[in-house]
C-alpha cells in the first residue's frame, strides 16, 4: 500500500522475497521465444509484412506520394541550387586527396545522390564526396600505383598512372560498397555502435590534418611521393620542407589569398547565420573569379601554375572492378565502409531527430552501399556526407530528399555543359577550398578539455584515436583504435566498481558509506554492491573485493576452525581439556603443533562444514577458547550482495560465485541477494546452482527487504528483546531493534518517557525502532509494515515508533481504558490500564482524534 502525503510517501508492505513475491502475486512462466522462432518470424510472409518490407527496402515510396508540393519545392528548388553548387567545388577539390583528376570528383557527386535519393531514409543530409573517404581511398591509390609506378618494366607516363589510380579507386570504393550492402541485408547496423563519438571525433581530427599535408604539395606546386605507411605524414613533411625552394610563388600567394577570404566569409555566415535567408555563397565567387583571372592573365602561361586542365564532356562507360584490387584492398575497403557509414549516419541522426521522424540504420547501409557501388561502377570514389554540405542544403530550406535530386542536376550540368570554363582554375584554389572546409573537425581540439572534466576514459580514447591515425596512418589508425576502445570496455568492465553501502536518511535507502557522514549501518551485516556484470574475466576481482569489504576470507577463517576442532578433540582425548559450565579450561601447558602437524594429509577436509556433533560443548568462536587455539575473529553475521547492477552472470563467474557462497555459509554467515535482474533466478536453477547450502530463499527484492529480514531473524533468535503484546498470543510480537544500527558520527540517544501516573516497571512504548509483525496463514509467512511517521501520533490499535530516523507503525489490540499521561508531542508515551488487561495499551477517544487529525495534516518522509 502507497499512501502519498504532499511530496513524501508511506509505503506499507510486507518483507518479500523473491520466491515469496512470485508467490503472492502468481508469477507467470512466460514462453521464451527460441532462435529458431525468431527466424520463422523473420522469413514468414504475408501482404502486410511484403508491403513492409518493400516501403523498407524503397523508402522515397512512402514519403514522396505524401509530398507537399506547393509548400516545399520551392525550398527544395533554392537548397537544391546552392548544395549542388557547393557539391561541385567539392567534388573537384576532393579528388585532389585521391590522387586522380579532379574531373573525376564530380562523377561521386553526382551518382550517389540518386541512389540515395531511392533507397535512403534520411530527408536532409547531402550525399557526396568527403574528406576523410576521399583520404582513404588515396592512401590505397598511392600505395598500388605509386609516383613511379611501371609497366612491363618502363616508367609509365603521367596519363598510364591517372588511368590506373581511377581503376584503384573505383575497385576500392566498389568493395566498400559490397561491404556496406552486405551489412544491411544481415542488419548487422548496429556495428557503428563500436565507432564511438570520441573515437570518430579524434580520428577525424587527424584525418584533418591529414587533409591539410596532403595539400601542401598543390599550394606550393611541390612534387611530393605519397607515402602511405606507418609515419607517412613525417616523411611527407619532410619532402615539402627538404624541397620548399622550389615553391611556385604565384601558387602559394593564390592559396593564402583563397583561403583568408573563405576563412573570414565563413565566419562571418556563422556569426550572422540567423540574420542571413543563405550563407554567403563564398567558394563559388571564389572559384569564378579565380578561373577568370587565371584565364585572362594567363598564369599558366607566365608563372607555370598547375590547373585543373580538361574535363571530359559527358559520362564515361561503367567499368568492371579490378579484382586483383579487391585481394590487396580488403583492409582499406572495410575502413572505408565502416567510416563512411560512421559519419554519415551520425550527421544523418542530427537531422531526423531535430526534424522528428525516423531513421532506419541497416537501410541507410543499403544506401550508402549501393551508392558507392554505382558510383564506382562509373569511376567515382567513395561518398558519404560532409556536415558542412549537409548543414548547406538544410540551413537553406531542404525539405526532402528532392533538394539532392536539384543539387545532381546542377552537377550534372557542369559534366555535360559547362565543365570547361573550370579548366584554367588553379588547383592551389582547390587545395584551398579543401581546406577551407577542415574548420569543423579542426575545432575538435577543444573537446579534449570537456572530455577530461567528463570521462577520462572517453577522453584517452580521443587522444589515442587521434595519434594512431596521425602517426600510423588512417587504416592501421583505426583498427588500432577500435582495439584501444574496446580494451577500455574491458578495463572498466573486468574492474567494476565495488562498494559497501549503508543506509542514508534512515529510510530504504542505500548509498556508499563513503559519500555520506549521517549513515547508519545494521550490527554484523555488509551491504556489497558490484556495478557490473560478473563474468570469467572479473570474477577473481569480485571475489577480493567482497573479502575486502567483509574484513576477513572465508576459506582461510573455515580452515582454521576446522584445525582448531581437531586440536580440541586431540586435547579432550588426552584430557587436556576439562568441559566446565564456563566453557573449555585448559589444564596442561600444551606445546605448539604447527598447521602441516595438524593436517595430516587431509588437506581436503578443512575445507567441510564444521562438525560439532561429537563434542561434548557447544563452541561459540566469538568467545574466548583455550590459549593453545587460534581462530580468526568474525564480526558479521550476514551479508547482502546487491546485484541490482549486474546484468548477467557466465558459467564461469557462476562456479566462482557457488564457491564463495559456500564458504561464507559454512562459517554461519548468512548470504542475501538482493536487485537479481529478471530471469537471473531462472537461470541459476537451470544450472543447478542450489543444493542444501545455497537456496533460493537467499534472494530479497531490495536491500530493505533483507536488512529487515536479517533484523526480525537476529532479534527472534534473542528472546531478551522479544516482546509478545498480549499473553498467550504469538500473532502480533513487538521487536526492539534499537541496539541494531550504529552511526560513523554521533550517537543514537533513545528517548523513554511515561506518565508519572504509570509505574516504571510497567511497558511503554519506547521512541525506538519497533517492528509489527503479524503471522499469516496459520503462521506460514511473517510480514513487517515499516513507514516513517513522527512519533506524535496514534489513532486506534496502531502506534507509530521512532529510532534514529526509522519510524514504523505497530497494530495492537487495544483494550478499554485510557492512556496515562498520552499527549500529541514528540514523543507519545503510552501505559497500561488497571484493570484486569494489565498489558493492553488502550487511547482515549481524545487522544485518538487528535492523532487522526495529525496522521491527516502531517507529511510522512
């Protein structure tokens, strides 16, 4: 029962455990459904789920008949110009990072965009090249075909090696898409989970830097070898360095201009992004003014700068993959897939969760896997989406997908149309607009401030993300930080956080007994909490760690007694122990036996229940025993494993747990689980985890459930605070747990006052901690009602009792009469009458109508 009171509430109920909660409430037995019924769900077919998977597999049939149009093409019309125009710029500067001509860039600007316009589900992000694929896909293209690449034996020209690196990078980019399409069918999506925020933070981060020395060698019109290896960016920086006399000056002093410009313009646009209808469209100014000026002037002619050169009118005809490239590019493609899908579904996430609708991860790896097969298929590279494309197309009023479908046609345009007024460009520009667009992932420095304030181990993985692509290169960087990354996931799961816990606020509630000072802790009882799964590569931590907490290991504390029984029964043959009503006196000086005396080969015995039967005395090893035995003291009594935290529990960890348990048992220490997740009991009975020892009464729903069952149990096993409120009768009892709890900073003072009236030999109610207990069901089940009340009040038969914080209300069978000296203070002492019921409290009916208002104004904790 649950009674709210303002912002508190009063929760009466009985003290369940597990196997008496699933009784009460008649726990179902749910069928589980097996793999081999999954797998029948998932292959059964009917119209509806034919409709679905169709819709699924082409997402514009559901959302382009709904399409506004009067509302949102003209939107879609104006995003549509100015993404495909940036589209354009970026295609050919990218394919400058993939070591092909920059022609080449517009095909993977091109093609991608229509296969995701079908199969994508995503509304806003903009399909295309992106730095970090396209840097990918040029460390496979330098690595295959280098600067001094030879056929049949003679150094190829520079046309044999652009042909061959476009054959190289369509092969690759034609594998990642494979990758990325046999992900989605298997709906194996869920992979991208293992790329984290601050892994794919820090390796764009150095893939960024990767972008600004790849373009080093265009802005200088240096001729730098491409170095994909381990260090690969040192020895590129030395090669610019050992050669920056040579620089083209006309070059560099045309790159610095582009790049201030498109730097101060940029920030300009973000600082006034809501006063603006469009950003400024910089990078297309830039470029028409650049091609204009580089044609008039003829730079070409006079300073020898390098430009884009021709574009080929028109589309060329799709190519078969190279398959020799496949077996040398496993690596790379699966980097490629994997990193493509990454970024692309984290930018596309942004978008449908500010846009509120749905996203579907395995269809989006359809998509971008389809796209790069197509878009290799017609020698385009590897696309995915950039932020800053995507923020392009959705920040200027994109709708849906048709913004895309308007950006393909504006490129497609430049293919056929217009691609020669781009010949004169400087590739210095492009150089320059590539790294006009590294802004974004070079402020991601910063995070690495945030993430050490937040979480060092998300900030070690950033740091190490970032060196091992910086240093070891983008593909080898990766793998090694998906393997740094999860070797965190072990490090924090194989040590877990373990704690002891006492109770706070006097109330059900439970926290570290470190974190507060106004705790109390229940007499001989631990409270251990584990904060992860138990497993075979924790367990052993586990286990220290709970000897730890309770002070002592149970095995070693078994042994000994199980040595000092046979040095008892050893003396008692000899007589060298006398049995007295005080308890064992020695009665020789006994010399020493060492342990390995006393074991005599039976090493295995000392680890059985202790076995007391033969002795003529019961032994207390709390007391004190002759001086010649030596047995490790134990505090507690019990102890409550909190599981609440752990989600599963292997075979292993299982086998480990039983034993543990096991000993703690045989040294009369009784063991609670408390929190167990569902179906944990389940399936520690299908492995045959319980015997006589281990029972699966030792599961309580909460912590509470258990100290106030160890409490009942302790204090009924000590009839002195035992105290029956009516003669003859065993259904209602009152249990005096005042002695019970113990605080680290002060004192519980227990406050007793009665009527002068009343004599002190007489029963009072104490401002104690009172447990009601009434058996039900003929005594087959004990249940406690526990609330927190101030000890002001009392209407009827029920009284509430106060100890330290812990209030409770007892129920007792009131009698006729009147309470001597009641009151509604703090403390309501109550008599007895004098009539013939001497043990009977009663109320006056003033006293119970002053308690009824108060119960009904008053706010219980």
């Amino acid at each position: 029962m649950v009674e709210p009171v303002g912002n508190h509430y009063v929760v009466a109920r009985p003290v369940y455990s597990e196997k008496l909660f699933d009784e009460e409430y008649e726990k179902l037995h749910r069928y589980h459904k097996t793999f081999w019924d999954h797998l029948k769900l998932y292959f059964r077919c009917s119209p509806k789920r034919v409709k679905k998977i169709a819709l699924g597999l082409f997402p514009v049939a559901s959302w382009l008949p709904a399409y506004r149009f009067k509302e949102w093409i003209l939107s879609d019309i104006v995003s549509g110009i100015n993404t495909g125009l940036v589209s354009v710029l970026q295609g050919l500067a990218f394919a400058l990072l993939v070591n092909v001509p920059p022609g080449y860039g517009l095909y993977a600007a091109f093609f991608p965009v229509l296969v995701y316009f079908i199969f994508g589900t995503s509304r806003h992000i903009s399909i295309g090249p992106f730095p970090v694929l396209s840097l990918l896909v040029g460390g496979a293209v330098v690595r295959l075909v280098p600067d001094d690449y030879t056929v049949n034996g003679t150094l190829a020209n520079i046309s044999q090696i652009n042909e061959e690196r476009v054959i190289v990078a369509a092969s690759v980019t034609f594998l990642a898409g494979i990758w990325q399409l046999l992900l989605g069918i298997l709906q194996l999506g869920f992979l991208v989970i293992y790329l984290s925020q601050s892994l794919i933070s820090g390796f764009t981060t150095a893939a960024a830097i990767h972008v600004l020395v790849s373009q080093l060698k265009f802005m200088f019109q240096l001729t730098v070898p491409g170095f994909n290896k381990p260090f690969g960016i040192i020895y590129t920086l030395e090669s610019v360095f050992s050669q920056i006399t040579k620089t083209n000056i006309a070059d560099l002093v045309t790159s610095l201009i582009v790049l201030l410009i498109v730097f101060v313009v940029k920030e300009l646009n973000d600082r006034y992004k809501a006063k603006l209808p469009v950003p400024f469209p910089i990078e297309l100014l830039v470029t028409v003014l650049a091609a204009l000026i580089s044609y008039f002037a003829k730079f070409e002619e006079k300073f020898n700068v390098a430009v884009v050169g021709e574009l080929e009118e028109g589309f060329q005809a799709p190519v078969a993959p190279d398959i020799s490239v496949f077996q040398r590019c496993i690596g790379d493609s699966i980097s490629i897939a994997m990193v493509g899908f990454a970024v692309g579904y984290s930018v596309a996430k942004v978008y449908s969760i500010k846009h509120d609708y749905a996203l579907d991860g395995n269809q989006e790896l359809i998509a971008f896997g389809l796209g790069n097969i197509v878009g290799g298929s017609f020698k385009g590279f590897a696309s995915s989406t950039a932020l800053s494309r995507s923020g392009v197309q959705e920040s200027t009023g994109g709708k849906t997908q048709i913004a895309g479908i308007i950006s393909a046609v504006i490129v497609l345009i430049v293919i056929l149309a217009i691609g020669f007024l781009l010949e004169p460009l400087q590739k210095s520009v492009l150089a320059s607009l590539a790294l006009g667009n590294l802004k974004g992932m070079l402020l991601q420095f910063k995070e690495i401030g945030i993430l050490w304030r937040k979480d060092k181990y998300d900030c070690a993985i950033w740091v190490v993300s970032f060196l091992a692509a910086l240093l070891l290169g983008l593909d080898i960087g990766l793998a090694t930080a998906v393997a740094f990354q999860l070797l965190t996931v072990v490090i924090r799961s194989q040590i877990p956080s373990c704690t002891v816990l006492a109770n706070v606020g006097r109330s059900d509630i439970y926290k570290n007994r470190k974190d507060y000072t106004d705790v109390y802790e229940p007499e001989g009882v631990k409270i251990f909490r584990c904060s992860s799964p138990i497993f075979f590569a924790n367990v052993e931590f586990f286990k220290e760690k709970l000897i730890t907490a309770v002070g002592f290991n149970p095995m070693r504390v078994l042994r000994k007694r199980n040595k000092a029984l046979r040095k008892i029964r050893k003396m008692l043959k000899k007589g060298e122990l006398q049995v007295t009503p005080k308890g064992l006196i020695c009665m020789a000086n006994y010399a020493y036996e060492s342990d390995e005396e006393l074991d005599n080969n039976r090493i295995e015995e000392l680890d059985q229940p202790t076995d007391l039967t033969d002795l003529p005395v019961e032994i207390d090893w709390s007391t004190s025993l002759p001086p010649t035995v030596s047995v490790p003291r134990v505090d507690i009594h019990s102890v409550v494993l909190d599981f609440s935290a752990v989600s599963f529990l292997d075979v292993s960890a299982m086998r480990v747990l039983q034993k543990t348990l096991k000993e703690f048992v045989r040294i009369n220490i009784d063991i609670y689980i408390v929190g167990a997740p569902e179906g944990f009991l389940d399936k520690l009975e299908r492995s045959a985890f319980f015997d006589e020892e281990i029972k699966p009464s030792m599961f309580f729903l909460t912590i509470h459930d258990a100290v106030l069952h160890i409490l009942l149990k302790k204090d009924i096993a000590s009839s002195p605070k035992l105290k029956p409120t009516e003669k003859g009768s065993n259904n209602h009892c009152i249990i005096n747990t005042s002695g019970g709890l113990r605080s680290r900073e002060h004192t519980v003072h227990v406050d007793t006052k009665h009527s002068s009236k009343e004599s002190p030999d007489e029963p009072i109610f104490l401002s104690a901690l009172l447990t009601y207990i009434t058996s039900a069901d003929h005594g087959k089940e004990l249940k406690m009602v526990t609330t927190k009340l101030e000890p002001k009040v009392q209407v009827g038969n029920v009284a509430v009792f106060f100890l330290g914080g812990f209030h409770l209300p007892v129920c007792m069978k009131a009698a006729p009469g009147r309470v001597p000296g009641s009151k509604p203070a703090a403390t309501l002492a109550l008599g007895t009458s004098s009539g013939g019921d001497a043990k009977r409290p009663t109320l006056s009916q003033g006293s119970q109508s002053n308690l009824q208002r108060s119960l009904s104004s008053k706010s219980p904790f």
